[in-house]
C-alpha cells in the first residue's frame, strides 16, 4: 500500500468502494457502489453525482507506470485557440478527475495527468472487504449502517459571499 500522509491509516469504508464499467476500449463509467450514482465532469470541469448514466460520466482510462490511472472526461477538453491552433490538433488538453489533499474535488481544466492528485492506483477488493459488501447489501444495516460524509451535521451549508467592488456597487 501506498502511504502518502504518513501516520495515516487507509480505512476501507462502504462508501469508498466504486465500480469501474467498460463502456467501450478505454472507456469507463464509474458509479459508487452503494450510493448508485455515476461520477461526472460538467461543462465547467466540476465533478458532481449522477443520478443517471448520461456522456459527461464516461472517461478515457489510461494506465501509466507503477500501475497508477488516470481518468479523463471522453465529452470536455481544452481547444487551443489562437493563431495557429489549426495546425496543431495534438495542443487539446484533456480534463483530469482529480482530488486535493484534503479529498474536495478539483475542476478538471486545472489538472494535468502528471499531477499527483490525477493519478488513482486501483486495488481489487480482499475477501474480508467482500464479505462487508454482502452484509450491507443484505439489508443488514444498508438504512442505518451507512455513515454520512464526515463532519456534516445537521447544519445548513454555508455558502459564500460575493465580493462587493470597491466603489460599493455590485
């Protein structure tokens, strides 16, 4: 296993297991295996929860050295614009999944495929992890055994204020 926060124990939770799907060659849809939602990339390089299969949830899959993965969105991308942008149609640039340090999502645009937060090492699940998989699914605690998203209560989200410009008009 690969320890990137040392003093950090990786904890195998339900809501951490997903589910890869060959769409077609080098093409995946990933849903969440409890939550049953798709993973997908918007128009704006966010990644947000499908409810249903749609093409902002598939992603070309492409497997680098030492094992890592990268997911790029199959639909967004970067067109290069500009004089000469014609002639050099190897200049797109792909849209990574990607996720910060602390676990947030970052926007795809801003990811390159070397980063260290676009590369996933996928891992098959151990027997042991099986047989949680079994008992959740059996109905043995899938209403109530499922823990929330950590560190949210039951208070409201905040949301964040607009700046206001300088000269006091919006």
């Amino acid at each position: 296993m690969l320890d990137l926060q040392p003093g950090l124990e990786f904890q195998l939770t339900p809501l951490c297991i997903l589910e890869m799907t060959a769409v077609e060659v080098g093409i995946v849809a990933i849903k969440g295996l409890f939550s049953g939602r798709y993973l997908a990339m918007n128009k704006r390089g966010r990644l947000y929860a499908s409810e249903s299969y749609n093409a902002e949830c598939e992603f070309v899959e492409r497997i680098h050295e030492l094992g890592y993965n990268t997911y790029a969105s199959r639909l967004y991308r970067t067109v290069p614009s500009g004089p000469g942008a014609q002639r050099q149609p190897s200049a797109e640039r792909l849209w990574y999944v990607s996720v910060n340090g602390k676990g947030r999502p970052r926007r795809g645009f801003k990811t390159r495929r070397t980063q260290k937060s676009s590369l996933f090492l996928p891992r098959v699940l151990d027997p042991k992890d099986h047989e949680m998989v079994r008992l959740l699914q059996s109905g043995a605690g899938l209403r109530g055994g499922l823990p929330g998203p950590p560190g949210k209560g039951t208070r409201p989200r905040r949301r964040r204020q607009r700046k206001q410009s300088r000269g006091g008009h919006v």
